[in-house]
C-alpha cells in the first residue's frame, strides 16, 4: 500500500480555459478569436462542434464555483479570454469582458479558492490573427499589454499568473501540423510563432509585475515524454529529436540555455530555418529566461519513438498498454522522471503541475452517477509519481486536474471528456463523478493514506 500525504499546504487545484468552457461568445461586447473562426470552418472541429455554447460559464459561474468549493479544492486556475478584454486585440478595453472575470475571481476568494489566471489559452483575437498572429512578433507586444491591462485590474484580488499555455500546442500543433487554429502548415512560421509565444511570456511577465507588484508570474509548458522504441543508436538520436522538439525547445529557453544547439542543426537541416533564427533578436533570451516564480507544466503521456530516414522522421511507435479515450498511453512514469529532471538538470525551485488529467466516456446512469474508475486510477497512479519525486526532493507545490467539468475538447469537440464533472450539454446539468468524490476525499486528507 502506498502512504499518499502530501507536504502541508500543497496546492490542490483543478484547471479550465475561457474557450472551453465559457460559451456567450457574443455577450457584453466580446469580440471574435482565432477559435470561433476555425470551429466554425466546416471540417476543422469533429460534428462542427464550437465553443458558442459550450458549458454556459459564463453564466453559471456561480454554480460552478459552489461546486468548486464542495470539492474543498484551494485553488482553480481558469483562463482570461483576451477577445472579451481587448475585443480587436489591443486599444479600448471591453469593461463588462473585465467585470467577469472580477465577479468570477470574487465568487473564487468568497469560498477561499486562490484564483490561478491564465492570460493566454489559445484565443488569440482574430484582428491579431489579421495582422499575422504569432509568427509576427508583434503579437508578443500585444500581448504585453494586455497582460498589463488584466493584472491592472485585477491584480490586486488575484497573486498567481500563467503567462501562456502551452507553447508547443501554440506553435507546432497550429502552425505546422495544422490541428488547432489558425490551421496552418508551415515549419518556418511555426518556429517564429514558438520564439513569439515565448517571447511574450517574458514580455508578460514584464507587464504583470508592473501593474501587480508582488504578483507571482510563471508558464505553462506542456511535455510529452520521449522514450526510444530500443536502444540502437538510431532510435535513441530519434527520441532525442523528438524531446528536443516537444520539451528542450522551451524548456531550454525558460531556463536560461538558449535555444537547443542539436535542434536548431536538425531544424536547418531539415530546411525549416530558412531565415537563420533572424525571429530572435538581440535581448530576447534574457527576456524569456527571467526567473518564474514558479515553474508550471502539463503532463499527459509519452511517446515510443524509432529512428526514420533523418531525426526529425523519426515513427512513433504504439506499444498495446493502456490508454485513455484520447488514445493517450498511460504512462506514469514519465511524470515522475520529468518531474526529476526540472529538479536535478534544471534545477527549478517551485514546480507546479497545472494539468494533468485523463478523457474517459463513461456514461451517467439513470441515478445520475458517473463510474469512472479508469479516471480515478489515472488520477491515483500520476498522484502516486508526484509522491515519489516529492520524496526524492523535488520541490512541486500544487497539482491542477485538468479539468474541472467536461468541456469542449478543440478539434475533439465534445467527443472527449476530461471533467470531474459530467456536462450533460442538452440541459447543462453538472453531474459530480466519482472522481470528483475521490479527489474531495484526497483533498480533505491531503493525501490517501494506504492510498
Ligand atoms: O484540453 C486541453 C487543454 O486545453 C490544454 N492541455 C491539454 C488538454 C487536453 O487535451
């Protein structure tokens, strides 16, 4: 049996974002972003599925921090859609957009949730896609200052800020495999993009800790570990591409490393830097490696990886373990040994976990019960690794689950649910599951003993 009790005053939080779960896409003077327009581009989302909807937050923010609060969770981090802020993307300020997130982060503190806000969760405002999003760099000092309008206003309620989630999903995911908005396919934009994206965090970071001294400021990158599908010297060069691609690329550059020396060669070699990295200009690493207050990064799964004709072929390989309804493989290992390395090579002095989590489609019953057991033996396994890396030292704070309610799931649509909640989206019914009631359990003991 394993003793689950985690150090006094770990942050037990739950996470979402504005796109996902807001819907009143039209409400109060929100202008349009990058997601509205791709959701509604025919074959982008499965079924068509948008965010138009999605769980109502908007308007039953209320309801659902009460149940935020039945769950004991100490903190919850959302995101500030920046379209209901800056409605075209910088210039005049969209009030009511502000006097949500007010309201929302008052209902938050009321129930002694410490707000965790994330200032950029994919909804870049189609004006700023206009002028050529993220791989123009002005996007970066846009987003500066709408970072410093956010924590102008509500700096003084809310002390934790995440920059920008997500880099590599920013960047790679919708700029070079095409998957989420704006959709487009090409290396060389995607990697001005990620220089962008990361040089707005650190521009960011700039502008929160002038509106909001005090305020403590980091990122959230997203990993996925990198396993060699055997140990030939082929595949163990195609696993080092890949976590150079998904995790060193940003991980480096935050820490203070510069950009990966072996992946900048892979990405000339293979043609995708015709510019020479001219994207980085002189300042800009200092900018982006200033210290976090605290290190925060998502975690899902791993990745089997074997050798193609050049590194950056490289196969994925699909091992028959178990995976979750993402066709993620559960892998919780990888959690513990990424968790390790922050700690032992990049020596990060607070970490925060802020997602991890599982989609599984397990049905409401007529009693309106929702079984998911494979949520909670994700949940326990990913819990159990943070516990061990805890013992071996290192220093993580918090973990967020992603996420609190079922929502939409991006190009999945609403065909993937990740909730502790179940979202009945016909009536907007939220049903708690059972991991919900698990996690309440583990939050009120601070752990499970004999867990
Ligand atoms: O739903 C997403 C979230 O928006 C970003 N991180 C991964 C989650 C699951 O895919």
């Amino acid at each position: 049996m394993t003793n689950l009790l985690f150090p006094d005053g770990f942050i037990w939080g739950a996470a979402t974002s504005a796109y996902q779960i807001e819907g009143a896409v039209h409400a109060d003077g929100r202008g349009a972003s990058i997601w509205d327009r791709f959701s509604h581009t025919p074959g982008k989302t499965r079924d068509g599925h948008t965010g138009d909807v999605a769980c109502d937050h908007y308007y039953r923010y209320l309801e659902d921090v009460a149940l935020m609060a039945k769950l004991g969770l100490k903190a919850y981090r959302f995101s500030v859609a920046w379209p209901r802020i800056l409605p075209h993307g910088r210039g005049a300020v969209n009030q009511p957009g502000l006097d949500f997130y007010k309201r929302l982060v008052e209902a938050l503190l009321a129930h002694d949730i410490t707000p965790y806000a994330t200032l950029y969760h994919w909804d870049l405002p189609v004006a700023l896609q206009d002028a050529g999003g993220w791989p123009q760099r002005d996007t970066a000092a846009a987003f500066a200052e709408y970072a410093g309008v956010v924590a102008e206003a509500l700096g003084d309620r809310v002390r934790h800020w995440i920059t920008i989630n997500e880099p590599w999903c920013i960047s790679f995911l919708s700029h070079q495999l095409g998957e989420h908005a704006p959709g487009m396919q090409d290396w060389p934009a995607a990697l001005a993009a990620s220089h962008h994206a990361l040089l707005a965090h650190g521009m960011g970071m700039q502008a929160i800790r002038a509106a909001a001294p005090g305020a403590e400021v980091g990122i959230a990158l997203n990993f996925t570990a990198a396993v060699p599908a055997s140990n030939t010297p082929a595949d163990r060069e195609a696993a080092r591409h890949f976590d150079g691609h998904y995790n060193r690329w940003f991980l480096d550059a935050v820490a203070g490393h510069g950009y990966p020396a072996d992946i900048v060669a892979d990405y000339s070699a293979a043609g995708y830097l015709p510019d020479n990295m001219a994207f980085v200009q002189p300042g800009d690493l200092a900018l982006i490696a200033a210290p976090n207050d605290f290190f925060a990064f998502n975690y899902y799964t791993r990745e089997v990886v074997a050798a193609g004709s050049q590194p950056w072929n490289y196969q994925v390989v699909r091992p028959t373990t178990p995976r979750t309804e993402m066709g993620w493989e559960i892998y919780p290992e990888g959690l513990y040994k990424i968790l390790l390395r922050l700690h032992s090579h990049y020596a990060m002095p607070r970490i925060i976990i802020s997602e991890n989590g599982a989609s599984y489609l397990d049905p409401l019953s007529a009693d309106g019960h929702v079984h998911d057991h494979g949520r909670i033996a994700y949940m326990r396994q990913h819990l159990v690794a943070c516990h061990r890396a805890i013992s071996a030292g290192v220093p993580l704070t918090g973990f967020f689950y992603w996420s609190l309610l079922d929502n939409f799931e991006w190009a999945f649509g609403y065909h993937q649910r990740f909730g502790l909640i179940h979202v009945d989206y016909a009536t907007q019914q939220r049903y708690p599951k059972d991991s919900f009631l698990w996690y309440r359990e583990l939050i009120a003991g601070n752990g499970l003993a004999g867990g």
